[in-house]
C-alpha cells in the first residue's frame, strides 16, 4: 500500500521528545525520516531512564519509531558536508535545539534557504521569535507552566499543578506536524520552501483557548458559573483551578466507585448533560428530582451541585467503575472509568485498534507503544522499531554517493 507521505525525505535533527513527536507522525504516514544524532551518544534519551541495561530506553524507542539513524557530527567539516548533501536532497528538515544552535552550527535559515530553496525547515523552541523568553531553553513542565495550563490545573487550594499529558511536548510536536503539512501544500502551489515555527507555550496555550475564555467571562460577570467556586466561593481577578469540574456546560466530577479505599483509580468520571437529568434521576433512584424546580434545571442544580454529587456517590458505593459504566451507558450519560496505565496497556479494543501496538526490537526484545492515534480507511499506520544508533549510516552515506572508502574516512576523522 503507498503511503500519502513516501518520497518525503525528512532531516530530523530533533531530540527529546517534541521534535521527535512529530517526525514520528510523519514517519508512520510514509516519509523517509532520517535522524541525525551525535556519534556515540545520540539522542540524549537513549539513555535516560533505562530499564534494561545496554539497551536503547523506552522514552527514546516510543518516540522514535520508523526512522533512520544516522551519527554525524555536523560542527566537524566533514560532517557539515554530509549535512549540506542531505539538505540539497530532502524535503524537510526538523529540529528541536535550543535557541541559536542551529544557527552557530552554521545552519542559519538563510544558509539552509540558500542550499535548498524548496526546503522546509521546521522548528520547536519554548517561546516564539521575538519573545522577551525567546533566549530560554524549555522542557514540558516549563512550558505548563508558561503557557497557562499550570495556573489553571489542579485545585484552588494547591499549587499550580502540572499534567501528566506532554501537552509541552508532543502536543507542540503534533501542532509542528500540522505546519509542516500545510507547508508541503503550499510549496506545490509555490515551488518554494518556508520556514516553519512553533513554540511551546503558544501550543499550551491554544489548548488552554476555554480558560481565556473564562478570563474574558470572569473580566466582565465577576464570576464563573461552572465553576467550584460558584456560588458559595469567592473569585479573584483570574480564573482559578476548578479541580475537576467540568469545562463547559455540563457539570462533571470525578466520583468515588466501589473499593476506592484501597484502590486510588477506583473512580469515574461523571457528567451530567442537560438531556441526561431524567435518566440519571431514575438510575439513581430520586424521580422526584425529576421535577422539582431546586433540581430540575442547571442552573437551579448548580449551588448544590455537590450534594448531588454525594447522592451519586452513594449509588456508586456498591458498584466497581466498570460496572458502574456499563450500567450508565444505557443511559446515554457521558462517562468513563478513570483508567490506569496498565488498564490501557492490556485494553484488548485498543490492541484491536492500533492504537497500543508491540513492536519488536533487535535488542529489547518487544516493547509496547502508542501507534497512531489517526485512523485511515486507505491506510493503516504500521510502527515499526526505532533504530539503534547509527544503524543506517553506512546505507544513508551510500545513497549520497559516498563510497567505502570515503564512509571509512570519515569515520577515521570521527565525523560519523
Ligand atoms: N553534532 C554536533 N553537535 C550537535 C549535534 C550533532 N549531531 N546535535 C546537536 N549538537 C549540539 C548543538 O549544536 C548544540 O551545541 P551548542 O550549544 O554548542 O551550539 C548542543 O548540541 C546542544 O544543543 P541543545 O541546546 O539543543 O541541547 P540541551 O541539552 O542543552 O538542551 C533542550 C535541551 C531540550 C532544553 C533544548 O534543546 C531546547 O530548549 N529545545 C527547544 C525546546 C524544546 O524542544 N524543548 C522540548 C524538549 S522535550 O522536553
């Protein structure tokens, strides 16, 4: 089966975890991704974090599928004019360093436009170009933190609090992917190549669009009616931490299930959607809520929303969170288990999917990955193993016309 993107050649200088992201999307829609690497070391995630010895870590397999691994170091002259052939013949060139590296390493935008003009070279840094931040180097949590997911996580009486979702990292990566596409798009029109750049903390921001929403709300009413804090709470001038509350309309929280003593995952999450109010009244056993006007509207719901809560609370006593899911679900209320990392991990229907795959691996033996979250009626994204460091140097350096001899020179310069 062809794949959309085969005969992309993708440079991929990125390392971590956002730029690698993105590459990888690419790479299991068809592109011909070749990751540049340091000789002898690599992405320094091959070994952070290491559950087997020797072997390259998870955090840099799971994000590193279906590409190449080529080791150059590209500050040497000699590795410079392996890069410069590479980019006279790629599509793409992805990268991830922290601000002005790429430019020290002689690699300016200007430089790479002048090699190859049809180019696209695509960047993550943690702030935009011109930022009063844009000197600073960012990992995921500071950028939770600076793009406004941090003061708008958690509850109002903790701390910030970080996401466990990479919404820094791979969520940037994905908005890269985005961009690198539409480039690609526009060059068939143009025929030429642009640069494209996504910072971290705008990434966090766009998916934190509702909470500038309710800072706008807040600005203008004084307060938030969805919100916790509403109508018992006091508000402040900036929206607060909501705990679990639901972002919209329709009030949610996350509720205790049967054995949540012992069990910190025993619970679920439970929405209650206008159109929903009856059934979930019956299912609970209060018909006469269904009426009754403290009850039967959101807003009249709203300042004893906890109390209703608790009284669903009471229904859940009895009843495991998958159980309390299959019966809800007759009902057409919005609701899940909170699941577990193990949970997901042996989740037969996402095993089905795709989406959890096992991906052999020549030295780990197998491990377990996220594929790809977008599905295709023409295409199913196969991932296949991330390579070890340096595997396909010697084929990537005969395809550029360097000879036996030459690869061998180079190595002996230590340029490779
Ligand atoms: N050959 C020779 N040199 C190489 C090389 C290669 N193949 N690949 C990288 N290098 C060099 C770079 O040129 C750079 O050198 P100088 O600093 O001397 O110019 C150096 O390696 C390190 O680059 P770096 O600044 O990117 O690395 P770091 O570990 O200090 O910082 C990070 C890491 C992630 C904080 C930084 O890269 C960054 O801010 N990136 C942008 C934001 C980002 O993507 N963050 C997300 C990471 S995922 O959590």
């Amino acid at each position: 089966m062809t794949k959309p993107l085969e005969g992309i050649k993708i440079i991929d200088f990125t390392h971590v975890q956002a730029g690698p992201a993105c590459t990888q999307l690419l790479a299991w829609f068809g592109a011909d991704v070749i990751k540049v690497e340091r000789p002898g070391s690599g992405d320094v995630t091959r070994n952070q974090l290491r559950d087997i010895p020797d072997a390259d870590a998870l955090y840099f397999t799971m994000l590193n599928s279906n590409k190449k691994s080529l080791t150059l170091d590209t500050k040497k002259p000699e590795g410079k004019e392996v890069l410069e052939k590479l980019i006279r013949e790629s599509d793409v060139l992805v990268e991830n360093f922290g601000p002005g590296a790429l430019d020290r390493m002689g690699f300016s935008w200007e430089r790479l436009n002048e090699l190859n003009p049809k180019m696209i070279v695509a960047s993550v840094k943690g702030f935009s170009d011109g930022h009063h931040y844009d000197d600073l180097k960012v990992y995921e949590n500071v950028a939770q933190c600076a793009g406004g997911a941090a003061s708008t996580t958690g509850f109002w009486d903790g701390p910030p609090t970080i996401s466990a979702a990479a919404l820094g990292d791979s969520n940037t990566g994905m908005h890269l992917a985005i961009g690198i596409l539409t480039a690609l798009l526009g060059r068939d029109k143009t025929g030429k190549g642009q640069k494209v750049a996504v910072s971290m903390q705008d990434s966090v921001l766009n998916l934190c669009r509702v909470k500038l929403r309710d800072q706008q709300r807040l600005e203008r009413v004084g307060y938030l009616e969805e919100y916790p804090q509403y109508p018992h709470g006091e508000f402040s001038d900036v929206v607060p931490r909501g705990g679990n509350a639901g972002g919209g309309g329709q009030p949610g929280w996350v509720l205790k299930c049967k054995g949540w003593e012992t069990d910190p995952n025993a619970y679920i999450y439970f929405t209650i959607q206008g159109h929903a109010w009856e059934p979930i009244c019956k299912v609970l056993g209060k018909p006469e809520w269904i009426n009754d006007p403290a009850y039967k509207t959101a807003e009249a719901r709203q300042p004893h929303i906890f109390e209703i809560f608790g009284t669903i609370e009471a229904w859940l006593a009895d009843k495991t969170k998958f159980e309390a899911v299959d019966i809800l679900r007759q009902f057409d209320i919005p609701c899940a288990p909170v699941l577990t990392m193990k949970e997901l991990a042996n989740d037969p229907s996402l095993r089905a999917s795709g989406t959890i795959v096992e991906v052999p691996h020549k030295k780990r033996g197998s491990y377990l990955t996220v594929g790809s979250p977008i599905k295709f009626s023409d295409m199913k994204p196969e991932v296949t193993a991330s390579p070890l460091l340096g595997e396909h140097t010697d084929e990537v350096l005969t395809s550029l016309g360097y000879s036996k001899q030459d690869i061998f020179n180079l190595r002996e310069v230590k340029a490779v």
